[in-house]
C-alpha cells in the first residue's frame, strides 16, 4: 500500500531540503565576519610602548604577559621581537623586503648623486645592482637565472623613494655640461642686463629677442632612467651620432615670431675643384686651393 506525503509544515523540510537554510545563514555569518575583519586598524600599538617593553623584560624583572600587560601592547608581536624573529620595535607588517632599509638608502644617494653629475642609471642598471648587492652579502628573494631584480622590486622601490621617477633624460656634451655651473651662469644674467641697460631697451619688449637651436638627429633615441623629481635630468654623450640638422627659432618678448631657418650639415670640398655661386654669370666661380 502506497504511503501518500502531504504538504511540509511551515519551518520544516523534507530529504536533504532541511539542510539548505542552514547553509545559507553560515555563509552568510562567514560573509559578514570577514567583511568586519577586511575593514579592521592594523598595528594599531604604540612603536613607543613596545621599546619600552622590550627593555623591560630584557631586564629579567617581570614575566612576558606582565610587561604586556603593562604597557598594552600585543603579547604575540613583544615575543617575536624578544625571540629576535622581528628586528627593532617598529611595525613590520606584510613581506619583508629584500634588501635592507640601509641599503636602499645607500642606493637611492648613489643614484642621486650619479643623476646630478650627469651619469643616471636605467632601470636594467639599478635591478643589477640590487641583485649584485644581496649576492654579495647572501640575501635570497632575486632570481639568479635572470641575475637581477625584479619588475615588483622596482616598482616598490620607486613606490618607497617617492622623489625618484622613471623619463628620458636631456642629451648634453661635454662642453656643454662643463659650462653649466652656478657662476657661470650668474654671470651670463649679469652681462645680459647690463647690455640692457646700455642699450636702452630693458623697458622695451619688442626689441628683446631670444634665439634658441635644436639639433634633430636621424636615430638617436635616449632610453629611460631613474632621475630626482623637480631636478633637471642630463645625459653626457661621447659625441654626436648620426647626421644632425640645426633648427633656429628667434622670438620677441612680444610674442612675433621671425621665420624658421634650418641647417643642414655642410659638406668640405677638396682643393682643386671649383665653387660655382648659384648665378648663371660664372664671374663668381673660383678655384679652391
């Protein structure tokens, strides 16, 4: 004889049905619980407290729990840095980084100093001393098939040298770069002004002209490096690669511009051959010697 179901009572389940309400509510609760623990303060003791903790128990006065308790801060985070695990009282959140806070900073003033004097390093440059560095004194965490730092390495170390940035930097000779000194050019601004005022023009926009060249090369192309931000980023170059070709632009304080001029590279004549202007006299033909 067939036994016939009727309809479940409110708030109970027939088969597995009876297990599906509970589900819902744990996940909902682990939900809930790790959204509460995603928006919580971390490190929130005081750097100050745990020093002086730390001194305290390295005393021998007073137990673990007690100098915890006593200058509230976490009894886990003062044991780590009694047992030695964590270095100093500061906080230590998240993954280590490999090289050491001196050592960074050691890298960071030679690529100041290196920026200034006109000789800035790439990114390829810096991962590679970074990693000949740990190599030296044994530090794990770069990979040494590829025998550099890396790409995460360097963003972070831009990220905790916020004065440093990555762009092309401005090519500049040899010549060039030894005439740029403070007396220089304090002195270039106090001959300015003094034509100025012989020439009676100071006061007189529209007779001040600025005169400025750039020297377009075929391919060269300067590559990124790591300069200081809000400091001027130059490039010493050996010499000047490829054709290059001179544009002259020459402006008034007013704002008219005169017209381009450009200029090609010239072209040396051996003697003996003849230089013939332009007109169709010959008159002004010569012969070089």
């Amino acid at each position: 004889m067939a036994r016939t179901l009727g309809k479940a009572k409110h708030g109970h389940h027939i088969g597995n049905q009876r297990h599906k309400q509970p589900r819902r509510r744990a996940a909902t609760l682990s939900q809930t619980s790790r959204n509460t623990r995603r928006g919580c303060t971390l490190n929130k003791w005081s750097e100050e407290r745990m020093k002086s903790a730390t001194d305290e128990f390295r005393k021998g006065e007073r137990g673990l729990r007690q100098v915890a308790r006593a200058w509230n801060v976490p009894r886990s985070r003062l044991a780590r840095r009694v047992k030695g695990i964590v270095s100093g009282w500061k906080h230590e959140s998240g993954k280590q980084h490999v090289l050491p806070a001196a050592a960074e900073n050691e890298l960071h003033d030679l690529i100041s100093t290196m920026c200034a004097r006109g000789f800035p390093f790439s990114r390829k440059d810096i991962q590679c001393l970074a990693f000949q560095y740990a190599h030296h004194y044994g530090l794990k965490g770069f990979n040494n098939e590829r025998g550099s730092a890396g790409y995460y390495w360097m963003r972070g170390f831009l990220k905790r040298h916020s004065n440093l940035s990555c762009r092309k930097p401005e090519a500049l000779s040899s010549a060039r770069a030894a005439s740029v000194n403070k007396s220089v050019i304090n002195g270039w601004f106090d001959k300015y002004e003094q034509t100025l005022k012989e020439l009676q023009i100071k006061n007189v926009p529209s007779h001040i002209w600025n005169t400025d060249e750039s020297g377009l090369q075929d391919y060269y192309v300067s590559q990124s490096v790591v300069g200081v931000k809000g400091k001027a980023c130059y490039e010493i170059n050996p010499g000047e690669k490829g054709e290059t070709t001179t544009l002259l632009a020459t402006f008034n304080a007013v704002g008219d511009y005169a017209p381009l001029m450009f200029i090609f590279k010239g072209k040396r004549l051996k003697a003996g051959k003849r230089m013939v202007c332009g007109c169709s006299c010959g008159f002004h033909s010569s012969r070089i010697r």
